[in-house]
C-alpha cells in the first residue's frame, strides 16, 4: 500500500482510543477541564453507566465565541502560554480530550463567561462541527456527551456492565473530589444514587465524605518535608487494611495518578505491619516543583516520572513511618468491633423465649491466635530485662493515665486483662512481646551487630545438605544479626551464639525457619536487603509464648513497654496485639444503654 495522509477524523479517532477508553475517562477529561476553569460547583450526571448520557456542568470562567469555537479543535489548549512543557500546573494541557470525544460521540459544548449575557453551543457528531448557536444557561460551561462508541463497535465492546461502569465513574470522581476538597462535587442520575459532597476546603472533611468516617477514625496525618519533596495526607493504621487497593489515593501536584515509585513507598513503609496480600488504605499527597516531574508519559496523564524518584521514595517511606511510629500503640477501632460482634447475645427465638445465653466462640477476634511453633514449649527467661521496680507503677497507676491501663489478670496463659479509666483492655502477650523483640533488634541493628549469647553447650541441628550449604553460606549475615552458625559435617550445623534479645530461645526452630527461609528467597538476592524478614522471623522464636504465666509486675512492665514502643499496636504478621473495649461498648452489650 502506497504512504498516505491520514484524513483529519480518522485521526481523531486513533486519538480517542488513546485518551477516551471508556465513559470514566470521558468523565474524568470534562472535570479536570471544569477544575482548570476555577469551579467552585460541579455537576456530574450519567444514564447507562455513562455510555448513553455524561453531562458535566460547571460555574466556571466558561469560554467565549473564538475559544468554544477552538476548544473542540485538535491540539487546541489555552494552557500552555509558551512552547514548554517542563512547567505545567493545569490538569489538561495536551488540546485533545474534546476532539477526541467528538470523533467518538456526540458532543455538544455550552458556554458563558462572566461578562457575557448569554451563553452559546457549538456541536460535534463524530468530527462534524456545527455552527454555533445561541444558548440560554448560567454563566459557566455545560458539556453534554450521548451515544459514547455508538459509531465505534470495538471499544462497546469491551465495556462492561453499565453498574459496573457506573462504579468506574464514580471512583473517578472520588479521586478528582479528594484532591479538590475546595470544589462541591454532584453526582447524579438513574443508573446511581446520588452523591453530594459539598467542598469546604479542608482536606480532612473530604476525606470522610470519600472515605467514610471509618478511614478517618482509623487514619493518622501525614506531614513531612524532605529533598524538596512535601508529602501530606492522612495513613490508613496498619489494622485498617483492606483486601483490594481502591481504598488507595495517590497525587501528585494535586493530579489524581497511579505512580510505581509511590505504590511501591507505601509498600515498603507498611511492609513490616501489613501482609503482603493486604493494602493499607491511604490518601497520599505529594508535592513537588513542577519542574521536577514529567506528567506527559501517559495520554491519560495518570502516569508520571519523578526526576529524583529515589527522593521521593523516600520522603514517602519517611512520612508514613513518621506518623505510624507517632500513632505508637494504637490499634484500629474496628477491632473493638469485631470482638463486641463475637459476643453478640443470640436473637429471642420463635416462641418469645429467649434462649439461654451462650458466647459465641472467639472466632470473631480480628485473626487467627498467633502460630504456636514448637508446640508447648515454654519460654522461661524472655522478659528479662523488662520488669521494673513494681513501686514505680503504682505511683502511676494512681493517676491511671497509662493508654494501655494497669493489669488486672491473665487468661489462658497468654491474655493480659487491663483497666484503663473507661475501657477494658486486652493484650495478647505473645504478639506484643514478639513485636518488641522485633523494635530492640532494630534498634540494635541500627547501631552496630546485635548483642549475641553463648549457649552452654553448642546446638547441634541435623538438616539436608543443601539447607546446610545455605545457612554456611549466610553465616557472616546471620553473625551481624547474633546468630552464630557453623558447618557440622555434611548435613549439620553447629549454634554456638545466639541473639541476647531472645533469651533461651527455640534453637532448633529458629535455624530450620530460617534455613526454608533462605531457600524460600532467591539466593542470589544479597541478603542485606531481607535483614528485616530475618530479624522477624528470629522475634518470632524468641518471644514469650501463649502459656507462660506472668505475674502482676511483669504483665504491667509488658504494657509499659509497648507504650514506649513505636508500631506496638500490630504484631509484625500485621494482627492487633491488644484490643479495647469502652466501658460504654460493655454496657452497650448487656443491654444497659441508656
Ligand atoms: P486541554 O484541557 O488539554 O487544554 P481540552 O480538549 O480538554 O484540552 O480542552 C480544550 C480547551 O477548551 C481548554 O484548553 C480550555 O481552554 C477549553 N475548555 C474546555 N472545557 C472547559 C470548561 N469546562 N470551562 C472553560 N474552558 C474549557
Ligand atoms: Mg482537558
């Protein structure tokens, strides 16, 4: 075939693939536009999941005769002064998000500025543009898109439902809403119920509005500045992670986008609370100089590239650890909620009789109990260095100021019963020891090789060669870390040191975990990067176990610590180590409530 010209609309239609996938892209074009226009109102409408009706009304500067008659030209922006591309501070800036929809619908635009009297309509079908005509309406802009694909089988069909395109919208909208708390947002229409979030500028009222009072309950502030880069927002708490990451909002100079560099951040800052199936919910904002940030990679523009990613990696990593550390022990309240479900008094049955109460079983605690490695093996020295003189605790215990209360009881050899003021609370000594061996490490780490200690006689641990090889081969790694290992023979080892931090801790089982753990890794990863999944598979054997009986002094020195310990509220396997119940929630259960 000969080389030709591409005529004007087919162009325009190839465009479209590229910016208009489906109707939540055309939406999101037309409210970024009604955003760079200055709205302080606008009005989102659909009908079929936006594939037979996208209406987006505004109160914006709106456009006059020469703009509206350019606006739906190719390549036709007012938001680019001069030829650069390297300062760009406007949603749109490409010049073909109207002209790409008119190639694939019908577009009609409706306009007025301030100082216009009336307003007036240019049309698009299909890239044919009509002439321009008088319209009736407020000052501001309406643009109006029927039929989207009508003309274009392949893209219909590959939409999907019109619920599930309706949903779509909507998750646009709530990501443009988040970055523009100043702006009301309505959405509306018969495939929806409608959503109406007016904007009183503060970034917090928004949050609830989009998130629900739950994330922001759950959630603690983001503020740090570094390498020029300033993150804010609000952290979901480690407890609070959902299955899915639609609970995720990321921006960056004020851009809705979903960026590699920060997705990644926030893995990494969550990495020692959250599974890794799990993702914390977060609204992350970023700010850099424009300059330093390339939005024109993606023709949605959701995409971008950091000039100094590994900058803004780590202000990311920096600013979530900041505010987790700073929400200290605190766990999530949706915990508490879980548990009052679990004892839930049974319904009256049919004969008006109420049953007799029986507790439901625990299954309703927010995890399964911690994994009992080894069986019934019972630590005996793991609290060393953690009890304090008892009488200092009483002096405190007067003023009952503690957040996590004073001790009372244990139950079952492994939960602390505690009061604090108006709430009962209950901590599970294995996780919340576990969690605190884990913080001493690091803190250790971070400053020189960990503390190790001889064991009495050298532990023997027969295992297959190649576990062996492996374990010879991290040894200089593990000695960092007070793990002391030496080749015994062809299939085992030899443990002459182990980490002070664990006291007498489970040889046998420390050193076969982590031996599948090398093998589990690749092992061509250096191993200074997993020092962290070492470190918390070795908390794991050293930490007190369910089944060790603590005395009064000792469980209150346990609560003391974790109050002094930043991220004691989640065990490292991300499960609540203490739970609270009101005094309120208590008296909710029994029926009390007044
Ligand atoms: P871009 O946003 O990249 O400039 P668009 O095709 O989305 O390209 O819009 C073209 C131009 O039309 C914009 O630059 C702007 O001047 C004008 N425009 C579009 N929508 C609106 C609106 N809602 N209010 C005022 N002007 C608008
Ligand atoms: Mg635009």
């Amino acid at each position: 075939m000969p080389v030709r010209q591409l005529p004007e609309d087919l162009i325009n239609r190839i465009a479209a693939g590229e910016v208009v996938e489906r109707p939540a892209s055309v939406v999101k074009e037309l409210v970024e536009n009604a955003i760079d226009a200055g709205a302080n109102r606008i009005i989102v409408t659909t009908a079929g999941g936006g594939r037979t009706l996208i209406r987006v009304e505004d109160d914006g500067i709106g456009m006059d005769r020469a703009d509206l008659e350019l606006s739906v030209e190719r390549h036709a922006t007012s938001k680019l002064a001069d030829d650069g591309l390297d300062d760009i501070r406007t949603l749109g800036f490409r010049g073909e998000a109207l002209a790409s929809i008119g190639a694939v619908a019908h577009l009609s635009v409706s306009s007025r500025p301030a100082d216009a009297t009336s307003g007036l309509r240019v049309e698009v079908n299909r890239s044919r543009k009509s002439g321009i005509v008088p319209q009736a309406m407020n000052r501001g802009t309406i643009v109006e898109v029927k039929d989207l694909f009508a003309g274009v089988p392949a893209r219909l069909k590959f939409l999907k439902s019109d619920r599930a395109e309706a949903a779509a919208v909507a998750d646009v909208i709530k990501r443009l809403a988040m970055a523009n708390p100043q702006v009301h947002f309505v959405l509306d229409g018969a495939d929806r119920s409608p959503t109406n979030w007016p904007g009183d500028g503060e970034l917090a009222s928004r949050v609830m509005q989009v998130m629900g009072a739950d994330f922001a309950e759950n959630a603690v502030p983001l503020a740090t500045t570094r390498h020029g880069v300033v993150v804010s927002g609000l952290a979901g708490l480690p407890t609070y992670s959902r299955a899915n990451s639609l609970s995720q909002f990321y921006f960056v100079n004020g851009r809705s986008v979903r960026d590699k560099v920060l997705l990644g951040a926030v893995r990494a800052a969550y990495a020692d609370f959250v599974f890794r199936d799990r993702f914390p919910a977060i609204a992350l904002f970023v700010s850099v100089d424009p300059a330093a940030v390339d939005v024109n990679v993606h023709p949605a523009k959701t995409e971008l590239r950091f000039r100094d990613a590994g900058g803004v990696r780590s202000a990311v990593i920096r600013a979530v650890l900041d505010a987790l550390a700073a929400a200290g022990f605190r766990a999530s309240s949706t915990v508490a909620e879980d548990v009052l479900g679990a004892f839930r008094a049974p319904e009256m049955d049919g004969a008006g009789a109420a049953p007799m109460y029986t507790a439901a079983p625990s299954t309703g605690f927010a995890g399964p109990p911690p994994p009992l490695h080894g069986g019934g093996y019972v630590q005996s020295t793991g609290f060393a260095g953690l009890a304090e003189p008892s009488a200092r605790f009483e002096a405190y215990e007067a003023e009952g100021s503690y957040p996590l209360g004073t001790a009372r009881a244990q139950m079952f050899e492994n939960f602390i019963v505690a009061q604090n003021g108006d709430s009962l609370v209950l901590i599970d000594q294995h996780a919340a020891h576990e969690r605190l061996v884990y913080e001493k490490f690091k803190a250790q780490l971070a400053s020189g090789p960990v503390a190790s200690q001889m064991q009495l006689i050298p532990v023997v641990i027969e295992m297959p060669e190649e576990d062996c090889g492996r374990l010879e081969e991290a040894a200089p790694t593990l000695e960092k870390l007070g793990l002391y290992v030496e080749r015994f023979g062809p299939r085992a080892v030899a443990v002459r040191e182990t980490p002070a931090l664990l006291g007498q801790a489970d040889v046998d089982g420390l050193v076969k975990d982590l031996a599948d753990g090398l093998a589990e890794w690749d092992s061509t990863e250096a191993l200074g990067d997993r020092l962290d999944t070492i470190i918390a598979r070795m908390a794991c054997h050293g930490s007190v176990r369910s089944g060790r009986v603590l005395r009064i002094d000792e469980m209150n020195a346990l609560l003391r610590e974790m109050e002094r310990t930043p991220h004691s509220g989640q065990c490292i396997h991300g499960r609540p180590t203490y739970v609270e119940l009101k005094k309120a929630d208590l008296e909710r259960m029994f029926g009390r409530t007044r």
